[in-house]
C-alpha cells in the first residue's frame, strides 16, 4: 500500500526543479506525476495520466459489480425457466452470465469513466486553472515525511496540498 502526497506548484520551472530534486532522492520517476492546465509545456515532467486524472478505476469498478450482480440475476432466471438440456437447471448458465455481466459492465461504465475527471483532484481545478502545476508522489508510507521535509525545504515556492492512502490499481 501506498500513500500519495500532492503538492501545487507555482511554474513549469519549479515543477522541473522539484523533479530533479525527486529523483535524486531515489524517488522513481514512474511514482511521479504533474497534471498541469490544458495547453501548458510540460516538457521534462512525466505527466498524468488517465489513471491519476479521470475516474476510470472508481468507474469500471462499480461496473463490474452492478454487471455481475444483473448477469447473475439474468442467469439465474434463464437457468431456472429456460434450461437447454432437460427439465434441470443449468446453473453454469448463471455463472457464464454472472462472469460476462461483469466483464461488460466493467469495460462500458470504463468507458464513461475515462471522460470524467478524478473527484480526489477536484479541490485542485482552481489552482490548476490558474496556471499552477500539480506534483503527486506515490510512496511507501516510511518514505512521506523525508520526502515532504525534502519539498518544503527546498520549495518553499511550492504548497501542500495533502495525503492520502493509495491502492494502486497498476503497479
């Protein structure tokens, strides 16, 4: 289990600066993420993602519950009043239904997912719209407070913006 810290920071620059500071504190450049507004040079800076940026993960899911649960339910109904094969019920029936159920509803609340933009970095649009630069940091809960002491003595341009635990849906 990780935890992520966000941190907003003024400019492309100390965004840049705060990076190499990261890696240089064996910070792994794929734990680091900057989400910037639309249009800004993020060149040097490993940027976001869908997966930091949207509701992807939270979407498929609910997806995969909400189709697991009418598969299984259509299953159960198909097994018990329609069987193929004699008067008994075919229950592999409910589980093959149960299974694709779930696998659609995952793939199609994703879809929609990939279009909506994460709740957890909603408290961050005012800043980012602004022209401010968001740096989140995925780590190991040992890591936190050496890497944050890091970042406030050397940025003190930069602002906290908070924890939280992460389970990451990709290593």
């Amino acid at each position: 289990m990780k935890r992520r810290i966000y941190w907003l920071m003024p400019d492309p620059a100390s965004a840049r600066r705060a990076m190499h500071d990261l890696v240089q504190a064996r910070v792994d450049a794929a734990h680091i993420h900057f989400a910037g507004p639309e249009g800004m040079d993020m060149r040097g800076l490993h940027a976001a993602n869908a997966w930091q940026t949207s509701d992807v993960v939270h979407a498929a899911e609910s997806g995969l519950v909400i189709g697991s649960a009418v598969g299984c339910a259509v299953g159960l109904v198909a097994a018990l009043l329609f069987p193929v094969l004699g008067e008994a019920p075919e229950w592999g029936t409910a589980v093959l239904l149960a299974v694709l159920g779930g696998l659609v509803g995952a793939w199609s609340a994703s879809m929609i997912g990939i279009s909506i933009p994460s709740p957890r970095l909603a408290r961050f649009d005012g800043a980012i719209s602004r022209g401010q630069i968001l740096l989140m940091v995925d780590l190991p809960p040992s890591r936190v407070p050496a890497i944050v002491a890091l970042l406030q003595s050397s940025h003190p341009e930069a602002r906290f913006g908070g924890e939280e635990r992460l389970v990451p849906a990709l290593p």
